[in-house]
C-alpha cells in the first residue's frame, strides 16, 4: 500500500473542473441534441488522445533510459550507500527495467 492518492478521487476531482472550464468557456456544459457532431468531436478528440499518449510515451522511454545511464553511472562510482538501490526502486516503481540484477 502507499500514500498515493486513489485515481478515481483524481479523476472526478479534473472531471468537475474540466466540466466547469467547459461551462465557462461554451456557456454550457455538453447535452445530448446540442447540435454538435458528436462522433466527430470524439474522433478528433481520439486523434489527439493518441498523439498526448505517445508523446507521454516518448517522454517516459527518455526518462527512463537517463535514469539507467544514471544508475550506472553513480554506481561506479561507489559512493553513497543506498543511493543507487534508492534509484532502483524509483526505478522499479516506474516499471522501468534497468536491465540490472535486483540486489539482495
């Protein structure tokens, strides 16, 4: 278990606010025969979905390859104990594999 807030409290907390930004920004929020093309509205918003999932991805894979050049580098270094197994757990925790053996 950890201390990390629950996803749907996160969720429903930027659902309301998106709604409200909407309200503000239409003077309404959306409504089923509101005029707009629905399917298109949500295929573009699909298009761009894809293209903010990839970018994060992108984002994600240069993190995670500076933080095993990281790891290596500190590591032979021999310094500070329990730093480089501290960043192999932030690296466990961000599901990165640093193609190391876990430490005993």
């Amino acid at each position: 278990m950890n201390d990390e807030p629950e996803v749907t409290d996160r969720l429903i907390a930027f659902w309301k606010a998106r709604t409200e930004f909407g309200r503000g920004k239409y003077g309404k929020a959306l409504r089923p025969f509101d005029g707009r093309k629905t399917t298109v509205d949500a295929l573009e918003e699909s298009c761009d979905l894809a293209q903010y999932l990839m970018k994060k991805l992108m984002e994600e894979e240069a993190v995670a390859d500076l933080l095993k050049r990281a790891i290596d580098e500190v590591d032979s270094w021999n310094t500070r104990a329990g730093f480089v197994e501290d960043c192999e757990a932030m690296a466990a925790r961000l599901d990165v594999d640093t193609g190391r053996a876990a430490r005993p």
